[in-house]
C-alpha cells in the first residue's frame, strides 16, 4: 500500500464521512424533538437496511453464509445494531450531542479491552495505561467542574448508556474480523444490518404505529432521513472502501476528528457548551485512545534505538 501514503481522493472522501457523521449527532437531537428515540430509530434502522440491501444487490452479491458463520453473524448483529442502537439512541436523547461523540470516541479503548480478554491480542502496558488515561477523561467529561458532578440525574444516565454501548460495539467489531475474511465489508454490513433491525423492530414497533406523522416538521423528517442514508449507508461505504485501500490503521486515524466537529456542530445547531475542563477530559481521551492503539510504537523504538547505541 505505499503508494497510498500520499494524501489523496481516498483520505478527502473520509474527511468527507468525518463531517457527515460528526453532524449526524446534532441532527438526532433535532428529530428526536418530535419523534420517541425508538420510533426515530426503527424507522431509521428500516431506511438503512432497505439502502443497503440494494447496494448489496446492485454489487452482485447475494445474501447466503456458511451455516458455520449464522451464530457469529447473529451475534454480532444483535451486539451492533440491536442493543448497541437501542443504548445510543436512549443516551444521546437524555444527553447532549458533544458528550455522546466525545464518549463514543472511547470505542477503541473497549475494543482493545475485549481482544484482550478473548486472547486475540496483548497489551502493552503503555496500552494499560492509556485505557486508565482515557477512563479519567471519561470522569472529567461527565462532571463538567471540578469537584462535583454538574450533570442532572436524565444527563448522567445518558451518558452511561452511551458508555455501555460502546461494550456492545466492541463484541460487534472484535467478532467482526474472523467473518470479514470471508465475507465482504459490504455484506456483512449489509447483513447485520438487517438482522439486527429484525430483533429491534419488536420494541420499536408500538412507537412507530403511534406516530403522528402529519404533526412531524421537514425539518425532523430531513433529518431522519438524513440520518439512515448518509451515517448509517454512505459513510459506511466511505469507510470500508477506504480499509479497502489504505488498511484499517490509516483509516481509524479519522475517527479521532469526529468529536472535534461534533461539539462544533452541537454548538452551531443547538447552541450546547462545554467546560474547560470537558475540553481537558476530551484531550485526555484522545491521549488515551493514542496510546491504547499505537502508543506502544513509541516506546518500542525508544527502546530499539536505546539498544543500537
């Protein structure tokens, strides 16, 4: 891949996904004014499966898996788009769009957590140390102020659920990749989209009946629809074509940019603030997240180059 190195279409495209899905949280906020969070979700969940259905379908593809990958498939699935959305959803409608961009960007940290405990990877102790790095930013960014959580009862619920949901998203990553070598980014996307919107439509479907659609604002509706096809389809693609191409370590890197446009949109939008000491825990995160990924690099080659004097 070394003639990816330089910047390119590939890298303008996913600066591309990074706003898109970093505005994406403030559009939430927008609709879910009008709309339940599970009325919002399941029609969104449904918008998106249909999208990506017909994707997979235009591609060539069919729908089919070994019957040995079905319990892995239904695994994540559930894990990723039904419990995972059913946290998201229930959080960022308790708490402010910045605090739930902020907190997703701790995903990798849980990531690495859990290929730790199933032994598909070791952890250096710059890793260990950036995992407590970045559950110290956690803390700073729910207590707003020193000394005292500043967050109401409603916001602080948010908030962990949104924490717990990255768990979720980690089963869904981590048991992603033994799949991925055999079926493709898109598929299984696809698939587990599906699926897992199977399972979810049960809690949702009593909130979309009783939907008074014709007192929903275009506004909502755009950003609903905004929502499905946009953050949930086009950024997907974005972002698998771009592993494609340049690897998953290139392409993580941008994950890092979401909450900086996030908390700059919440503001925009819906004039949502935070602290200095937000801003700290957000750095600190960022710190942690660093050194939970790559951070062992560093000290490797401090190491290495120690050796060769």
């Amino acid at each position: 891949m070394e003639e990816h190195k330089k910047f390119g279409a590939t890298d303008i495209l996913m600066l591309l996904a990074i706003l898109l899905w970093a505005i994406n949280f403030s559009f939430i906020k927008i609709a879910l004014r009008e709309f339940t969070p599970l009325a919002f979700n399941g029609i969104r969940l449904l918008l998106s499966s249909l999208i990506l259905i017909f994707f997979l379908f235009v591609s060539g593809e069919n729908l089919s898996v070994d019957r040995s990958d079905i319990l892995k498939l239904l695994i994540i699935a559930i894990s990723g788009n039904t419990i995972y959305q059913m946290l998201f959803i229930h959080g960022i409608n308790l708490t402010t769009a910045s605090n739930s961009s902020i907190i997703i960007a701790m995903g990798p940290v849980f990531i690495a957590l859990l290929s730790f405990l199933l032994k598909h990877e070791k952890l250096h102790w710059a890793a260990w140390f950036g995992i407590f790095t970045s559950f110290v930013g956690f803390y700073l960014v729910i207590a707003k102020q020193v000394g005292a959580f500043q967050l109401s009862q409603k916001e602080l619920t948010g908030d962990l659920m949104i924490f717990f949901g990255n768990l979720f998203w980690a089963v869904y990553t981590v048991f992603s990749k033994p799949l991925l070598e055999r079926i493709s980014p898109l598929k299984l996307t696809s698939l587990s989209m599906v699926i897992g919107t199977v399972f979810y439509i049960p809690f949702c479907v009593k909130d979309i009946i009783n939907t008074h659609y014709n007192e929903v604002s275009f506004k909502a509706w755009g950003a609903l629809f905004y929502s499905g096809l946009f953050a949930l389809v086009i950024c997907y693609i974005i972002w698998f074509a771009s592993v494609k191409r340049v690897g998953s370590s290139r392409t993580a890197i941008y994950d890092n940019l979401v909450p900086v446009f996030a908390v700059i949109f919440a503001y925009l939008f819906l004039n949502e603030k935070i602290t200095i000491l937000q801003a700290c825990g957000v750095l600190i995160i960022f710190i942690g997240v660093y050194l939970t990924r790559v951070g062992y690099r560093w000290f490797d080659k401090r190491e290495t180059d120690k050796n060769d004097e």
